[in-house]
C-alpha cells in the first residue's frame, strides 16, 4: 500500500492510503489529482523504521499533509508558511526562521512581531 494526497488547486485536500490500480480506477476522483507522497519522507530525506536516514529515495520533499501546497514545477509537497517573515528552503522544502531557534534543549516559541526566538516558561 501507499500513500496518496489528492491535491486540488496545488493544494492537498486529503491523504489516503490505497493502491496504485484504486486510485487509476477513477472510483476516489481523477487519477490526475492523486500524487503519491512518502511517510518515510521528511525535510527531503527517506528515514528507515527506526526513525533515522537510511539512503532511500525521498519522495517529493515532505510527506504530504491536509493543507500542503504540492509545487508542480518542482514536484514536492511542503506545509504552508507558518509565518509570513519564514523563508522556504529549497533543499529540504520546510520553512525556517530568519534567525536559528536556541539550541539549549529549552523550548521556544517563535514572535512573529519582534522576530525572536522566546523562551517558554510555565
């Protein structure tokens, strides 16, 4: 079995998990608007079931969720901008923060009006 996003205007609509043949078949829509998407795909690299990278074919950038844009040209799928000061990478197909979260094993949250990393304290 696989996994397919049926996108919709270069948007992902929903993911499903079927085989090749049902999704040629028309019964879930056209077959055109399915691509197939990888669970093992994340930040462009193909990880194994023990969660770590295993050398295997990253299939279109990210694995697709409700909501992902699917860029055609570049045949991937990312999640779509957290925040409007974010730039996408183009090699892993994710988006960062203009400056780097700490890494001090603290959690942050990220503040889109001063642009900072703010450090989160209960």
């Amino acid at each position: 079995m696989s996994h397919f996003a049926q996108v919709s205007n270069g948007i992902v609509t929903q993911v499903i998990v079927a085989e090749q043949d049902f999704i040629d078949s028309g019964v879930v829509g056209l077959p055109s608007e399915w691509i197939q998407t990888s669970y093992n795909t994340n930040g462009g690299i193909h990880y194994g079931v023990d969660g770590q990278p295993d050398g295997g074919v990253a299939l279109r950038g990210n694995y697709a969720g409700e909501g992902y844009i699917y860029d055609i040209i570049n045949d991937v799928f990312y999640a779509p901008q957290p925040y409007p000061s974010w730039i996408l990478n183009n090699t892993t197909w994710q988006w960062e923060a203009p400056i780097s979260r700490p890494v001090d094993n603290k959690r942050y949250n990220w503040n889109e009006i001063t642009k900072t990393w703010i450090e989160v304290t209960i």
